[in-house]
C-alpha cells in the first residue's frame, strides 16, 4: 500500500504515522520529545518508531516522509533557535535523517503543514487563496496564494502570532513582540484577558478563585456557557482582536477563507462569532461578504499528522 | 518591431505607449482622464491614441495591450468603484476595449503593474519574493510570492495602504480605516504630519507661515535639506511608521525586499534610513539582516506605462 510518512515534532510530543492519499491515518504513535535531548538519538528514535509503524501496517510503499517542526526552514531543512525545543541553534534535520530513511523528504512549520493538510485532506479543498491560523499555546499561521504555500525568501513567512496589532500599548508576546497578536489570540492570551477583564470590571466570576498558573483554556468556555460575565467579556475581547486582526490580513492575500484551527477554535462559536462580526465590521468596502472564518476539516487528533503527509503527497498529486 | 501597449488610467492622466520586450517604452503620449466622463468615449480615445503611436513607430507588430488602473479587476476585466474616476459602479473595461482592439489584454490596479515592471524590467529581476510600495497621494502595493502575483481570491489582494498600523487613536484614511497607514505613509500624509508637529512643538519652521492648501511634498525635502526642525521630525515620523509597518508586513510574505517607488520615494535618504532603521530594530530576530529596502530600477516617467506593458511580457516570456 502507498504510504507517506507524517511527523509532527511538538514541544511535549512527536507524533508520528502513516497516511493515505486522502489523508487518512492508518497507523500511528509519539513518544516525549524531551526524552531525547541529545539530537542524534532523537534521529535514531524516529528511525525506530517509523519502521515499527511500517512493521504494524503489513506491506508498505513508503513514498515520502514529511515533518511539521517549529521554526523550520523548508529551503535549508533546518530547525532553526526554536524556543520550545531542546536542541539549540541551527539543527540540520533532512540530511542526517535521510541517511537514516532513504525516501522524499520536506520540512516546514506546523501551521505551514496543517495549511497544506487543510487543501490537500480538508475544508480548503478547491481553494487557492487561504489563510490557516493555528491556535494552541501561541498562534501560528499558514498562508496559500495562487493555490500554493507562502514560505517566503528564507521560508520564514506566516508568522502571524508576531504581527503587532497594537504597538502603543501593548502585551509582550514571547519574543517581546509589543502587542503581538498571539499575547491575545492564543490559549495564553485568553487567559491573559481573563485577568484583564477582572481588574477593569468588578463583576462575580469563578475565577476570583483560580490563580493564572491553574487557570485552563476549556474551563473559560464552560463558564461562558453558564453565564460567566468575566469568561463572556473575555471571548468577546479576544474574538474582537482577531476579527480585526483578520480584516487587515485581508489587505495583504485577500484570502477566500480563514480557518481557525485547534486549541481556542474548539471554543465554537464563542470564537468564531465575534471574529466573524469584527472582521466584516473592518473589512473594507471591496471585501465584505467575500471573507470566510471556517472550521478545519481535519480531526484534530490526527492534523499535525496528515498535515505533515500532506507536504509529500501535494507533490506527488501535483 | 514586436511591442507591447501599455495604459496607465489615472484620475488626472491616462498615459499610454509601446513597450518592448525590454521595457523600452519606445512612443508614448497622453490625455486627460476628466475630459471623458463618458466611458465609451473614453474607450475611442483610447484606440485612436493607441492607432495614433502605432502610426508614429512606423512597422508594428502589437502583441497585446496591458492596463493599469486604479479599482481594477484583473479576474473580471473591471473597474470597480475606483473612488478618483468619473465612472461609478462596476465598469466592464477590458470586453468593450477587446471590441475596438483585438489583442491579447489584461488589467490590473497601477501598484501591481509596477510590481510586475520591477521584476520583468528593474530592480526586482531576479527576485521571487517582494513587495513594491507606491507612494503618491496616497499608498499602493503590488505583492510578489514564489515568482507570481498575489491578486487574492477576487482581484484586490495588496491594499497595504488601509492596514490599520493604530487602530485605536489614530488618523482616517480617505477610506475611513481609523491609523490607516497611508494616513500617515504618502504625500498627504507626510503634510498632515508636518501639522501634527507644528502642533507638538514650538520650534520655528518656514510651514508655519504657509497653509495646509499650499504645501507641497518637494518643499519638505527641501526644508529638511536646509535643516528646518519640524520637517526633519515629519520625516523621521513618516519613515518610522513605514518602518514599523514593513517589519509586520514581513511576518506575512517574508519578502527579499522592499521597493519604494515614487512621490515620497524621492525624497531619498530622508525617507529610506529611517524607514530601514526601524524596520531593522522591529524585525523578528529570524528575518533581521534579510530584508532590504530598496528604489525602484525603472525610470519613473515611465514606470506606470511599462509596468502596464509587463502584464502581457511576462505571460510572452514566460
């Protein structure tokens, strides 16, 4: 059977599986990334773990082999000064691995991954022009012009988290980024404006209660659920950011759709509804009522993964 | 001779000319705009000047006809609500025009024309990934990704210019965009920062005894030039927004480079060190030392016309 290898490296975890051409993922498995500190080992558990999953799945054609990676370079297969990992600098990633696994390999960032996932396996099937906002800790972003991947000149490009919505007087983002986008649109963020909605109303809330450090992304939804002014006033704030975040993104790719995708998008409509109504409210004239904010159509458990396949089966189908 | 039309329809001028395939532009001419508010006159002024150049150059073989123009729409062959042309509503151009001259023929606003002239004829061959800003009244972008055209899903990818920079106290654009950066970014918006500063500081200035009406953008250089403190702080002001914004812009297309054309472009080092500087400090550390600010290659009397033209070479040499 024709397969393609998908390997999404996280922080916490590696996932690893084997993917169909149409996105399914027939096997899979991870292990902890910060087991294997020392990158050589990390390499020879990959090799491990791929052909433990080839052995578990019968006869295999391997085709390709593809990684999702923060901070990667699609042109130099590199991961270059990631903050979440523990291999510091510049890592060479394709060349050592490609002595291990001999077939098609390619790299690039998550988001970039879970973009071409979204066309080539999701709900951007027969789009061209799409942007991918990955929402888990920090936001990410893939963007599609012309029905290809944007990397850019050194394939840093979409790194949207970092765009600075608001560069007077802003919230620092992890790379101090002044009023970057991620210190309000992320899991991070909302729990940020959690905090900020409480020292400007004195409304009741659950979380007068709960210290940052044990607050969670999924509690502030149930308390919006059930009323929660705070957890209400926070979802508004943080879907108002995005939506005018969105709207001037349009100005750059004028995109067919947004998709927001993990973490703060299982939110639903909490999310989904203002971002929606302060994007048309601040798109210009030209745009309105041509911009969509869709759901990804990918089961999240298995996206990074299919994303990562996507990077060789893209190839393979063009 | 093999040539290419160019068009440039602008609110005050309609330029025309014949453009070789090296962006020579070797007869050109023009006519006023306003002279023609009804379109389909319009459209005969512009056969009988296209038939008039052709007759000028003497042995013609006309290739095709490429147009810039303001609103355009380059999937529809459309000038759609074009706030500085006579014309209202949705224009049919390129169907009527195709009528009159049957020639290959594309149309796109002026800021993408001068994008495609810069990598088919100046300063952007060779390149894959750029930008070109153009700043005349007000602000224009023509953005280049993996070598092609960004015209988004519906033709009006690259509106730069009403990218809100300060969403929350900042300036309108003609197009009502609250910090809109061609508020701030453009031959008006340099004048309404020279108020701003006669309003900051007490300092003489020779603006102080000349109206808003009267100013106009040479005399700033020229008292920046002659050392007058508030246009050296106007221009410091302008570039440092420029610069704040071109570094944000990179999170999205990571380009090589930035071209800055016309008006305020040749106001030289006034205008590109402090907008390279604070780009420089604003840059994420993964793009710092990548990305250029740079003038445009083409001669500006004939930047719009062979940019227009490029429209159709760049298919030709494709």
């Amino acid at each position: 059977m024709d397969l393609v290898a998908g390997i999404d490296i996280g922080g916490t975890k590696t996932k690893l599986g084997l993917v169909d051409r149409d996105g399914r993922c027939m096997v899979q498995s991870f292990f902890r990334t910060k087991e294997y500190p020392d990158f050589d080992e990390f390499l020879d558990k990959i090799q491990e773990s791929i052909n433990a999953l080839i052995a578990e799945s019968g006869e295999v054609n391997l085709l390709g082999l593809g990684i999702g990676a923060p901070n990667a370079s699609n042109a130099r297969g590199t991961i270059e000064h990631a903050p979440n990992l523990a291999w510091k600098g510049i890592v060479p990633l394709l060349e050592p691995l490609k002595q291990r696994i001999d077939v098609p390999m390619k790299v690039t960032n998550d988001a970039n991954a879970a973009a071409l996932g979204e066309m080539l396996f999701g709900n951007a099937k027969g789009m061209k022009d799409f942007v991918v906002i990955t929402l888990g800790t920090g936001l990410g972003s893939g963007i599609v012009s012309n029905g290809q991947m944007i990397y850019g000149h050194d394939g840093f490009a979409g790194e949207l988290g970092h765009f600075a919505m608001l560069p007077e007087d802003g919230r620092l983002t992890g790379l101090d980024v002044r009023g970057g986008l991620e210190a309000y649109v992320s899991a991070t963020g909302l729990k940020r404006t959690v905090l900020y909605m409480m020292s400007k109303y004195m409304e009741p809330s659950r979380f007068r209660s709960i210290a940052f450090d044990d607050l969670h992304g999924e509690e502030i939804t149930e308390a919006a659920e059930a009323g929660d002014p705070i957890a209400v006033r926070a979802f508004e704030y943080t879907g108002k950011i995005l939506g005018i975040a969105l709207a001037n993104f349009t100005t750059f790719s004028q995109p067919e759709a947004f998709f927001l995708v993990g973490g703060l998008a299982n939110c639903g409509d909490w999310i989904f509804d203002p971002a929606t109504r302060y994007m048309e409210e601040n798109l210009l004239q030209v745009y309105k009522g041509k911009v969509k904010i869709l759901p990804s159509g990918i089961a999240e458990k298995n996206a990074a993964v299919s994303g990562a396949a996507a990077l060789i089966w893209s190839d393979l189908q063009a």
